[in-house]
C-alpha cells in the first residue's frame, strides 16, 4: 500500500523531441515550439493544473557525435539538436503560475559559480522561491571541446570539482548576506547596510572567490537540489547534497537497485532518508481504453527514429553502437559518460540482457526510462506498483508527443490518483522548497549548505 504522496514533475528540453527521438515528425507534436513563449506558458499553465510540483528542464552543451563519430545523426534526426537555454523559459511560466516549481539545469564544469549564484538568485526572486538547480557535471566532451579544452574533465574529476563549486555557491547564498542587511531606509538613505555583507573569502582548489555575493537574499536563498548522478561518485554527491534525485530505469529491478544505493549512501551521511525525494523517469502513454492507448502506441512507433535513438545512446553512455551487429548483446565499457546509463543497460538487472536492436527500439519512446501503455486506471496501477515495488517517491514524466502526453496523463490519470490520495489536490506551500518537504523554504540547518562556518563578522 503507498503510504505517502507521489510526486511528479513534468521533464522537457528547451528543444524539439526531448526523449523520444523521432516523434516530432508525429502530426500532433508540438515540440518544435520549443523557441516559442507561448509554448511555456501554455505548459505552465496546463502542469499547475494538473498540480505538478514542477517542471524539469534538461539541458547539455554539446551535440551528440559519438555514433558513427559524428554530430549529423543527432543535427539530421533533431535529437536534442537545436536546443536553446534552460533558465531563460523560467520567467515566463512563473508569471502565469502561482505554485509550480521550475528545475533547471546547469553545469559546474562550463560555468563560473560567481555570475553563477546570482542568475540563480535572480530566477529565485522573479519566481518568489520557485527555482530549483539540477547539478550535473557535463558529460559531453563536444561541450568541452567548445568550451576550450583538450578534452572533459574525468568522471571522478568533474565530481571533485562539482564539491568545490557546491561549497562557493552555498558561501554565497546563505553567508554572504545577512537576513536584514537590506533596510530599504528611504528616511535615512539606507538602501543596505554594508556591515551586513561580508566577503566569502574562498580559495581553493578550483575557485578563488575572495568577495560578497552580488545578489541580496532570495525567498530560498539557496535553490532546492536536484542531481542525477547514480555512479558511486554520483551517489556519493547526492547523498550529502541533493533534495531531490532524478534516476533512469529501464526496469523495476534497475529502478530498486539504484534506490536501494541511493538510500544506504544517504543514511552513511546521517540525513534522514524523507530529506531526499527520489524520482524516476517515466513515459505514460494513455488512452481511455487499453485499445486506444495501444492504437497510440503503435501509431506512435511510426515515428521512432532509430539513427536518433543510437545518437542520443551514443551521447550518454560514450558507446558507439554502429560498430555494433543488431543482435550484439551491450557489455559494460568504463569510459567518462554517464555510467549509471550504460551500467543500467547491462550491469544491474541481472534477468535482462539488451541487443542493439533492442536498445534502438527502446531509447525511440521515452529515452533511457520506462514507459507504459494502457488505460487511465492502468497506468495509475503501474505508477503504484513502481512506488510499491522500488521504493521511489514520484515521477519525471516525459513526453512521447507534447503537449499531447501531459494533456492525456492530466486529463485522464492525475484525477485517478487524487483520489487514491496519491497526488496533491491542492499545493501546501508557497515556495518549492516548502510544497516539497513542508518544513519551510530554507535548507535545513544540518544540511551542508547551512554548515560552512564561515567567520565573515569579522572579515
């Protein structure tokens, strides 16, 4: 019996054809409105009132030109290619929503955490406490390349590095500025009170930051945490940091091994295990009936595209399958990718062995994640049976066709878990940090964020 709420994010890309490569060819896709503002704020409106916690936005900084040692799969399939900025949407869905969280996306390898914080405290404050960071550490060396290096940084490396940035931006949000350093005093001619900012004064490994953050204190301060790394060094990261995680599974058995990581690493670090929120990737495909929604999927196989499906694989997991024959069982290769991706695919589950036939065919609808295809009550079935089964908290819903997905899953489903007391009816907080752990919009004060002390009063 699910004892608590499930929670659900809604996952997009500031692209056309996020996780399921091909089907923006479908006639009743829209995804190619993804550079549109209009298409945010209709699927901000549409995800508030399915009561969604928030929408999850993905990004990468590079192309995907591992198959076939080249980025023209990806460009010529539109496989996460074009793809524009992430935080950018972000204004505009939050000024037609009240309550609805906004994760994005951003890399500590490419990126400053100086002008960093303060976009992130700019988006906190446009949104009143609504923003949310995915950390992630880049795993595209395209992006490198173009960001003038060499080569990307090593796995293990980017975490090491991810742990310093971390550290700056928490300096940063939660140290800097005093809670009443700004005193707006018209009569005085105070706008702030300069003894109340203090200087970070960092110097590492990675950074020197010697002075203030620029931004005053947003209704968060430090955006809520989101991470996706479930590699040892990943996991190891989240569980002393992230609020709430995102995994891939292509099965039950990946999505419970990988939760069952995640919780013995979070409990080593003394949190407690209802401080993270675990959330699998998952694609509903839904119709009133189960023929209807099998009529969806197989119409919706038309338009798989396998060359996309082998790009956005070969991006992932370093792996390029076109060296591969069709009934070539993957094997596990450590390389400087996503490794939870590829040990999904081969190390995990020990009842599945995938071919490269079956990969393509998979990755087409829904990415490296489950999907299901059924009625409304089915699919409710299936959602609770993953929480039951996995121990998983909620969803990220991904779109086969969009907004076409979301409306179905809103329209049909949401009402189903509403009333299994499964979904909020109603939002419980104000901020996202709030809505999500219901403990108010701060960190708490054992989280690492809140324990970098820093003498600055005397600085």
């Amino acid at each position: 019996m699910t004892k608590n709420r499930i929670y659900l994010n809604a996952f997009d890309m500031n692209c056309a054809g996020h996780q399921s490569p091909g089907l923006w060819t479908h006639p009743e896709d829209e995804s190619h409105r993804y550079k549109d503002s209009e298409y945010w704020i209709e699927l901000a409106k549409l995800l508030e009132k399915g009561r969604f916690d928030a929408v999850f936005i993905a990004d990468v900084l590079g192309t995907y030109d591992v198959y076939k040692g080249s980025r023209d799969a990806a460009v010529r399939q539109g496989a996460q290619s074009p793809v524009n900025d992430p935080l950018l949407v972000v204004p505009l869905m939050s000024a037609v929503t009240e309550h609805l969280g906004f994760g994005v996306t951003a890399s500590v390898t490419h990126e400053h955490p100086y002008p960093f914080s303060r976009r992130m405290s700019t988006l906190d404050h446009l949104t009143k406490g609504r923003v949310g960071w995915n950390i992630v550490t880049s795993y595209l060396k395209s992006a490198a390349v173009n960001m003038g290096l060499e080569d990307q940084l090593k796995h293990d490396d980017r975490y090491d590095l991810a742990e310093e940035y971390v550290e700056v931006c928490y300096k940063l949000w939660e140290e800097s500025w005093e809670d009443d350093a700004v005193k707006l005093d018209k009569e005085n001619g105070v706008y702030t009170d300069p003894n109340k900012v203090h200087d970070i004064q960092h110097e590492g490994k990675y950074f020197k930051v010697p002075g203030a953050h620029l931004s005053e204190p947003s209704p968060q301060r430090t955006p809520v945490l989101y991470q996706a790394g479930a590699s040892i060094k990943g996991r190891t990261f989240a569980a002393k940091n992230a609020e709430c995680v995102f995994i891939g599974a292509p099965t039950l058995n990946v999505a419970k091994e990988t939760v069952r990581r995640l919780r013995a690493d979070v409990a080593k670090t003394g949190r407690t295990q209802d401080e993270i929120k675990i959330l699998t990737m998952f694609t509903p495909i839904v119709g009133r009936t189960e023929d209807e929604a099998n009529a969806k999927y197989e119409e919706y196989k038309k338009h798989i595209s396998h060359e996309g499906a082998l790009a956005l694989f070969g991006g992932w997991t370093g792996i390029d399958l076109s060296k591969y024959d069709a009934d070539q069982v993957i094997d596990y290769i450590e390389n400087d990718s996503i490794r939870s991706a590829l040990e999904g695919f081969t190390k995990i589950d020990p009842d599945k062995q995938w071919t490269v036939e079956e990969i393509k065919n998979f990755v087409g609808i829904g990415g490296m994640s489950a999907y299901t295809v059924g009625s409304p009550e089915q699919v409710a079935d299936t959602m609770e049976e993953w929480v039951n089964e996995t121990g998983v908290d909620g969803f990220n819903i991904a779109y086969a066709i969009t907004p076409g997905t979301f409306k179905d899953f809103i329209e049909y489903v949401v009402p189903i878990l509403q009333d299994r007391g499964l979904v909020q009816k109603e939002y419980t907080g104000n901020t996202l940090r709030d809505n999500l752990f219901g403990y108010g919009d701060r960190l708490r004060d054992h989280h690492p964020g809140k324990r970098q002390k820093i003498d600055l009063l005397v600085k």
